[in-house]
C-alpha cells in the first residue's frame, strides 16, 4: 500500500544528486548521494578520465530535516588515468569534510549567539566537532583581518581570568569595531612582534592610533608607526586627573585621632566629580559651603573643571587655547600637583592628539572589552588561550546593522 503522507523535499547543493534513501525513521535521516560530473582530470597528467577505479562511501553530516539529524552517504569515486596509471579522489567544496559546508557556516552563526556546548547539543554534535569548526572559522577569519589595512587603531588589554596576571592585548579596527588580533601578553615585544608581521604599506595606512595610558604600547607605537597619530584615551586621562581631586578630598576630610571629620565633604563626594555646567542650584550651594572651609579642595576643583573644558573644546584652536589656559591656571595655583602632574606631562603629545585626530577615544575598544565579557559569562569562562582568541575573533565581527522603524 503507497504512503500518503509523503513529500519531496530537494537536498539544494549544487553538483549533487540524490540516488536513494538509506535510512528514513523519526530519529535519522540518511540519504545516499553522489557528485553529477562523470569525467575528472588526473591530478599527476592533467588528462581528462571517466574511468571509476573504486567507490568509497563517506558519511558526512548536513542540515537537520524537519527536525532529523540527516546524513549523507556519498558514493566517492576514485578515478584512474588511462595515461598515466594514477589514481585520482574526486572532491566537492560543499562536502569537505565530515561535516557540509552550510552545517558549519550554521554552526558559526549560532555560535555567536550562544555556546559552543548548546550549539553541539541542538545539532546532536560532539563540543570537540563544534570547537573545531570554530578553530578553523577563527583562523581564516583572523589571517584576513589581519591584511585588511586599517585607518583607526584600538589597542587594549584584557585579562583571561579577571584578577590574575593571563592578559592578552586585544587589536581592533576602530571604525568597523572588528577584532583584529588578540595578542597573548601585554608587553612592548608583543606589539612590536605583530607589527613585525604586518606589511609595510599596512602600517603606513595606518593614521590614528588609540590606547590606555600604557608606556608599553607607547614605545612599541613610535617604533612601527612613526607617521600615526597617537591619541590616549579621554577616559583614562580624567580618570588620572580626577585623582588629585579624590586625594584633596580625602585629605580634607582627615581629622587627629579623636576628632569627627567634616560630614559635608564626605557627602559632597560625588557632586564634586561633576562638571560645573551639569551642576543644579542646590549641588551648587552644597559645593560653595565646602569650598568656604576647605580653599584647598576649590583650588583642585576649578582645575578639574578647566580640565574638562580641554575636551569640551570644538576644533583645534579652541583646544590648544584651553590647554594653555589650563596650563598658566596650574602655574598660578599655589597647589602641590603631585606625580599626576608629571605624568600627564609626559602625555602631552598623546591627550593633544585629541583634537588633531578628530576627537577620536578609546570607546570602540571599552564596548568590545564589554562584549568580550559578556562572552565570557556566556561560556563559563575558558579553559586555554586559543579557545578564547577564536571565540573573540568570531563574536566581535563589527558593528551589527539593524534596520529599525524611524520615528
């Protein structure tokens, strides 16, 4: 008696057809197939043959149909010259492997979105296939990034396991915000190394480089990039400076033994980090009662506030003007600046390039710090070095378009 409730359902891959059905039950599906081309040519002469010397079956893994793992048994010939007496394997770009090549280009989308261990259950895959498929994907993926050349340069770091010293120093491209190396390590040797391996032409295209307050990358960047314009992070800038405001607070809060301290400073703590153009009439009363016993503290305040102004400047000349002001202001003040002062002297160059670079920051490579963290309580962290790396080759691929309604 015929089925009724049978369908055909087309296999889709181009230079393959299907010869029979092996097996067909609610657990599996296999089907047997083979390549449509009936001649070869030798891989030793170069001639032309149709002579079929043996037929191997190799199983290889597809996409699931309606929800069955499905399976195809490829009858694979190999061919023998009537030349030259060699024997020649017939090969396929869609069934390379044990698995097709839209099964791993699958497998890779849904890694981005998930876990690896996930991934391998809901395809009913070993996490080994799945891994490897990611490791050969992280690979190619990261020799093409590599040789792509690069305007904008974003150099972090970023630890394996947070609190111990397994950091590794992550390379993006700073305005498509694709990952272009991860470095193991956090030292100059480590950059300098992956520049040693670029192009020359690649390092002369580069025009701006962006990065922490680290002298390591510093040193490594006027070695390779001499022509780059290196632009430190706003962020760690401020966040440097602000300690001197932190310091005199805590100082202005100190007492003897004995003595209660000044409750007012302690609770003004966090109205003192805001800028002054954000600041509400009663924060602005809070501050002036402070400032009216603690001139120290003020004098270390309207610093930080001409600080500010070095950022919020618009165009270059506005900029070098409020770094000069700023610069005479701290002449004039009768505050020890302590180290920070040097250190930001040291800098000079780097929080100048602000402005000339277009007021370019760290901000790509911090979101992608982010993303890689996301990643990682995602996977329950990672166990080895490579692991990691191709994890964050593959989820950190740019900026993701998303065709939103307008308003």
């Amino acid at each position: 008696m015929t089925a009724l409730d049978v369908m055909p359902i087309r296999l889709r891959l181009p230079g393959i057809k299907v010869t029979g059905v092996l097996r067909e039950d609610l657990e599996a599906l296999e089907v047997s197939v083979e390549t449509i081309e009936a001649t070869i040519r030798c891989k030793d002469c170069g001639m032309k043959t149709r002579s079929v010397h043996q037929r191997i079956p190799t199983k290889v893994r597809d996409l699931a149909v309606l929800g069955r793992p499905t399976t195809l048994v490829w009858e694979r010939r190999r061919f023998i010259c009537r030349s030259c007496g060699s024997t020649t394997t017939e090969t396929h770009p869609a069934l390379d492997g044990r698995l097709t090549l839209r099964l791993r280009r699958t497998l890779i989308a849904e890694v981005v979105d998930s876990t690896v261990a996930a991934v391998a259950r809901r395809h009913r895959l070993s996490w080994y296939q799945v891994m490897a498929v990611v490791l050969v994907a992280a690979t190619l993926v990261g020799f093409h990034r590599r040789h792509q050349r690069v305007r904008v340069l974003m150099i972090d770091e970023k630890a394996l396991v947070k609190g111990h010293n397994g950091f590794s120093t992550i390379v993006s491209d700073g305005e498509s915000g694709k990952v272009i190396a991860v470095l193991e390590g956090r030292s100059e040797a480590v950059l300098a190394q992956f520049f040693a391996c670029q192009s020359r032409r690649w390092c002369e295209a580069v025009e701006i480089v962006c990065t922490d307050m680290a002298s390591c990358y510093r040193a490594a960047i006027r070695s390779w990039l001499p022509r780059a314009t290196h632009v430190a992070d706003r962020f760690h800038i401020m966040h440097n400076f602000m300690k001197l405001l932190v310091t005199a607070r805590r100082a202005a809060q100190a007492t003897p033994a004995g003595q209660a301290h000044d409750p007012a400073v302690f609770k003004a703590r966090f109205v003192l980090m805001t800028r002054i153009d954000r600041l509400s009439a009663e924060q602005a009363g809070q501050l002036n009662e402070v400032f009216a016993a603690h001139p120290h503290l003020e004098a270390i305040w309207c610093l930080t506030q001409r600080f500010h102004r070095i950022y919020e400047a618009r165009g270059t000349e506005e900029g070098f003007a409020a770094i000069v002001e700023f610069c005479d202001a701290a002449e004039r003040t009768l505050v020890d600046l302590g180290p920070t002062m040097a250190t930001l002297w040291r800098w000079r160059e780097q929080w100048i390039g602000f402005h000339s670079s277009g007021r370019w920051t760290n901000a790509v490579a911090e979101g992608l710090n982010a993303k890689i963290e996301v990643l990682e309580r995602k996977a329950y962290g990672f166990r080895t070095q490579a692991n990691h790396e191709a994890r964050i080759l593959i989820e950190c691929s740019g900026h993701r378009r998303t065709n939103r309604p307008g308003p």
